[in-house]
C-alpha cells in the first residue's frame, strides 16, 4: 500500500460498494486522491473522528471495518454510534 502498487487494485476491490469511507494515509508516497473520480462514492477523511461522524448519520445498511492495523481504536468508537 505504500509504495502504490496495489492502487488498481484497490479501486477495483471497492468498485461495488455502495459508499466507501477511507482513511487518508499519511505514510504514503502517492495521491489517494487522485485514485477516485466521480463515479465512485468514496469518501476520503484526515481522521477517524471524521469517519464516526459520517458513519452515526447512515439511517441503514450493513456496515463492514477493515484495517491492517490499530486505526486509532476505530472499532471500539463505532459502537455507541450504531
């Protein structure tokens, strides 16, 4: 992931989602940004606060976390939310 090899890849993997709520890396050396235009719904956040917002504003759906690492106790802060 930090060297961007697996940038299509990841585009490809999240092409059917409904609504994508990234992270931002800060440790990369290429544009997360630039990865997703305007027919993709993701959504890119400099923190995991942000994310906790955006996610305690879904009415409904199925909601699936996933992380490589500790992601600032992501986990833990999603549940008082749902």
């Amino acid at each position: 992931m930090k060297s961007g090899a697996h940038q299509q890849t990841l585009v490809d993997a999240l092409e059917d989602a409904d609504q994508v709520l990234l992270l931002r890396p800060q440790n990369i050396d290429w544009n997360i940004d630039a990865l997703f235009d305007s027919t993709h719904s993701v959504t890119l956040f400099d923190s995991v606060d942000g994310i906790i917002n955006q996610i305690s504003q879904i009415d409904q759906g199925h909601l699936v976390v996933m992380s490589n690492g500790g992601f600032d106790d992501i986990f833990n802060k999603i549940i008082p939310t749902l």
